[in-house]
C-alpha cells in the first residue's frame, strides 16, 4: 500500500494506493493519527484501493469518529468492489462517499 498525503490549508487528502487489509490498516492508522492536528477536512481518495478488509474497515471508522469532532471526512472516487464492501457493512449510511 502507498499513501500520497496532500495537504491544503486545513484540508488533508491521503490517496490510497494497493491493499487496505491487516497488514497494512496500522500504517494508514499511524499516517492518520500523525497528519490529523488541525484538519478540518479529511479526503479519502480510493482511485487506486483495490481491496479493503474488516481492519481497514476499522480504521476508516475511527478516522470518521475523530472528523466527527472537528470537521468532515468525504471518501472520494471508490471503486465499485469497494463500495460493495461499504454497503454489505453499512458504512454507506456513516460515511460520505462521493
């Protein structure tokens, strides 16, 4: 997995790139967690995940819980495989998925 970390003003779009699955969930959870202070709008760009699994899944939702407190987080460009997983779990009623 590859994270590309743009930030703009209070805006931090990470682009995932690859797998998000057991092995590589607690990296993007590090990435989040390090690049979070101060953001106001957390953009998810999925052009390039292939796959996620439950423990990416986890991660999102953590992420999600923390923009709740002190902005947005939007979840761009999802491929359909994705976003099947979304719906199955019902993160599609949590998440804002564009």
């Amino acid at each position: 997995m590859n994270i590309e970390k743009t930030t703009n003003g209070n805006e931090l779009v990470l682009a995932i790139e690859g797998r998000l699955d057991t092995t590589t969930a607690p990296e993007l959870e590090s990435e989040i967690k390090a690049s979070i202070d101060g953001v106001e709008a957390l953009v998810l760009d999925f052009a390039n995940l292939e796959y996620i699994s439950s423990a990416g899944l986890r991660v999102i939702l953590s992420a999600q819980k923390q923009m709740n407190k002190q902005g947005s987080m939007v979840i761009k460009n999802v491929s359909s495989d994705v976003l099947e997983v979304f719906e199955i779990t019902g993160f599609t009623d949590i998440l804002t998925i564009e």
